[in-house]
C-alpha cells in the first residue's frame, strides 16, 4: 500500500530507492514502480493536487511513498538515513523570467545538498524541453564540485503529462545526466528547540508586521488571536530562512508563573536556528522579562 508522508517523516528503507522530485499525475512512478518492484520509488511534489491523484493511482503499490512538500524541506529533514541511488526531476518548472530565478531547483547549493542524500554511484536526470534551462543546471553541478556529467537531446519516453505536451507541441527533450564526483559539504540547519519563557503578558497594540531575524532569515507576523480566558495567545507566522520556509501557529501560554512560547503540534516546522530565533523575538515582543 503507497503511503503519504510529510517532508520531515522519517522511513527506514532498505535496497535501492529512487527519487523523483515532481511528480505531477504520477506518470512516471506509476509506471517505473510496475517495473521494478524491487526498487523503493519515493516521489516528493509540493502539490496537493499532484499528490492526491497519484496517490488514486499508486494507492495500491507497495514500493511507493509520495511526499507531500517542498523538495528542499525534504532533502534536509526526511528520511534522513536514506540516500538515494537514481533521481528524476521531469520536466520541471524552468521560472524563465529573472526575478523569479530564486525559485528554481538544481542552483549549487540544491546540487550540494543532493550529493549528500545520494549514493557514491547515484545518477541525477533533469529533463527539460527548456535547453537554456538544462544548460543552467548542468553548469550549476559542476560548478558545486561534486558532480560531472553529459547533456543531451533525448529519444528516451518518460510518459509523463508534460512531455506529452511539449513533443505534441513540436519541441525537443534534452536531459542533463550528472554522476557523483566526491562529496560536498552542506550545512543543514538544525537546533535543539528551547521554549523562550516570560513573566508578564504585554498586551499591546498589533503585532502583525516582518522582522528580521539572525543569517538573512525573516518572521512574517500574520495574525494574533487572544483567548485570555483559557490563558493562550495564537500567533499565526510564517518564518522564511533561505529555501525553507515553516508556516506555523505559536501557542503563548500560561504555565503557573509564567508563560512561555511554542510552536503548536499542528503546525509545519523544522527545528532550525531560525525557528529558535522566532521564538525568542514573540517573547520579546509580547513579554515584560524574558526569562
Ligand atoms: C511542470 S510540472 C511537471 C510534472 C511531471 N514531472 C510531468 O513531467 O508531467 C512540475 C511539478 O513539480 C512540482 N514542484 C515544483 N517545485 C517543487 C518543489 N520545490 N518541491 C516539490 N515539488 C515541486 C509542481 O508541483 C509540479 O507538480
């Protein structure tokens, strides 16, 4: 039975496991996963909707899990003790115009971070009908120093929904095949959570609004909701730390003489420093003496 996991589920695996990142309807791991099912395939998309209908398809394989999120999440805190021996990314979105650049995968750092989730013989395919794009990614691999590789035009058929479309359009498919060279080094950023607690509750005006936090990253105040009966504040925020990005509702509450900061079980977050320095600034924010 196919599994829906979160990007930080952990899964001990053993064998081969191949990863596809964007899997869109699931074409691709429907079929490869009827093929070998010897192989363990783990897609991640961070669609609903992607995920959802590959699941209707897949529901009933037994060596398939899909990911629910964001790769970059995935890559740093999931299935941390899995390394991967083949990795697609079919057709991904090539974000063309300049500014949107920054939201592309396979920059350095994402390839960095893929030499150390991959096996010593593990192969990447990127495959694209965008060349400009292909070029990019290649030169990006080699530049992170740890991988080397080929490009070229191919006749191979992955059968998914956009290659469909592009071939029907006319165009050609190009792939770029990367080999690991070495390993690189790539800090994920992790902490031990600590829950900052303060003595008195400030309640003041608005807190809704950005600030900066330590290494570049960002709190995004979004809401704030007072229960001062049952003794809790709600703060609805979204922390932005370079390609992570946690949405979570801290809980603020009252434990005997003071109240202290958390984030809430039913929140999406990664213990990261970050995620800490978040905390320490609600407190600061909303408490007289942080303790
Ligand atoms: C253009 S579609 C290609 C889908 C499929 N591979 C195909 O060839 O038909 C790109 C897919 O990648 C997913 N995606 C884009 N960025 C992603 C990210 N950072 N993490 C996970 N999935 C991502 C999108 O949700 C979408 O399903």
């Amino acid at each position: 039975m196919a599994e829906i996991l979160w990007p930080d589920s952990q899964v001990d695996l053993r064998g081969n496991v191949e990863l596809e990142i964007g899997f869109g309807r699931g074409d691709f791991l429907e079929r490869v996963s009827r093929l070998n099912p010897h192989i363990t395939y783990v897609g991640v998309d961070r669609s609903w909707g992607s995920v959802k209908r590959a699941f209707r398809r897949l529901k009933d394989r037994r060596n398939v899990y899909l990911v629910w999120g964001d790769v970059w999440a995935f890559l740093m805190f999931g299935m941390r003790d899995v390394r991967f021996h083949r990795v697609f990314s079919l057709f991904p979105d090539p974000w063309p115009k300049k500014k949107h650049r920054h939201r592309r995968m396979f920059s350095p750092d994402f390839w960095k971070l893929l030499s150390v989730r991959t096996k010593e013989d593990a192969h990447v395919s990127v495959v694209s009908d965008d060349l400009a794009f292909i070029r990019w990614a290649y030169e990006n691999a080699l530049r992170s120093g740890c991988w080397w590789g080929y490009i070229s035009e191919t006749e191979r058929r992955f059968g998914t929904k956009y290659e469909e479309k592009w071939l029907r359009a006319g165009k050609r498919v190009y792939q770029a095949v990367l080999m690991r060279d070495g390993m690189c080094h790539f800090r994920i950023p992790e902490a031990t959570l600590r829950y900052p607690k303060f003595k008195t509750l400030k309640v003041r005006g608005s807190l809704k609004g950005d600030y900066t936090l330590r290494d570049s990253a960002h709190l995004s105040v979004k809401d704030v909701v007072f229960d001062r009966e049952g003794g809790k504040v709600l703060v609805k925020a979204v922390v932005s730390e370079g390609h992570l990005l946690h949405k979570v509702w801290f809980e603020v509450v009252r434990k005997g003489d003071f109240w202290t900061v958390r984030p809430s079980d039913f929140s999406k977050f990664f213990p990261t420093p970050a995620l800490q320095s978040a905390m320490d600034t609600l407190a600061h924010l909303l408490g007289d003496h942080p303790l």
